[in-house]
C-alpha cells in the first residue's frame, strides 16, 4: 500500500513528457487565441502555459509573469501571483498538494483514467453533458476530446461568444 501511494505521489507530479498518469500538461506557450470564446475576457494573459486533464488551463501575463488558473465550467479564473518562470509556478502552484486535491482531483482522475485509459496528445478528459448542462461530472459520465475544442465549446456554452 505505501509503496502504491508514494509512486502515485511521484506520479502526479511528472510532467517532462506527456507521461500516462499525469495530472496535468505544461506546454510551449500558446497564444491566447487558442482559448476561443475566452480569450477576450482575459486580454492580458496572452500565454496558455498548460492545461489540467480534467480541462483548467494555465494562463501567463508575460509583461508581469502573473499566472491565473482557469476554471471553465466555474466560468471563472484565480490568480496565483507572479513567478519568474513556468517552472517556479508549477513548484509553487501546481505541486502543492492543496492545489492537487482540490483541482487536480487525482482519486477522480484515476477513476475516470481507468475506465476510459491514458489520454493522448492535446486530449481532456470531458464530463457529458457538461456540468453547465446538468451533468452531474462522475466518472462514469467522462469522454475524451481535444482540449482546444473543448474550451471553445465550453466558452459557447456559458455564453460568452
């Protein structure tokens, strides 16, 4: 058992390739636009630096290195402050286990992961119907689907198109 947890706890933390039980993708940084319906609402963070497999993205002002975290079905962003660098973030922000737990869910993640498997390059894993909808976001209820596309739609969805 101890041996299980600590490797899942190593395991949550791996993001220098797009490992199968990685919580999370830290990216090249991609331009705002890339964020669809959303990226009129945060002008100033024109950088996506990653994103969650659950589908919360990395936002990054790169005039003040400040760094928001976005909750698309919460319609919602929280800014964590600024940071040197994407790695400092993420030894910050995205390593700490708070931030694990409450975002990142990983016990949901790994139900969700093993019933539908690893997800491939640029995929989420998607609840249907969306929340907003009146899904009720169990595992049983996840797709997979390209991330790109998934907050576009989801931007559509909360009416901000």
């Amino acid at each position: 058992m101890r041996r299980t947890l600590l490797a899942l706890f190593a395991s949550l933390f791996s993001t220098a390739t797009p490992a199968a039980d990685a919580l999370y993708q830290l990216i090249k940084p991609a331009p705002l636009a890339r964020l669809g319906c959303w990226a009129r609402h945060y002008p100033a963070y024109r950088e996506v630096v990653g994103y969650s497999v659950l589908g919360h993205f990395f936002l990054r002002d790169p005039a003040t290195h400040e760094y928001i975290v976005l909750h698309p079905f919460k319609k919602a962003a929280k800014s964590y402050g600024s940071f040197d660098t994407v790695a400092a973030f993420e030894h910050a922000v995205l390593k700490d286990p708070g931030f694990v737990e409450y975002v990142f869910r990983p016990e949901h993640v790994q139900a969700v992961r093993g019933r539908l498997g690893a997800l491939k390059a640029d995929q989420v894993y998607i609840p249907e119907p969306y929340p907003v909808l009146g899904g009720r976001a169990g595992p049983e209820s996840y797709g997979k689907g390209n991330v790109w596309v998934f907050i576009d739609l989801v931007g559509q969805v909360q009416g901000l198109c």
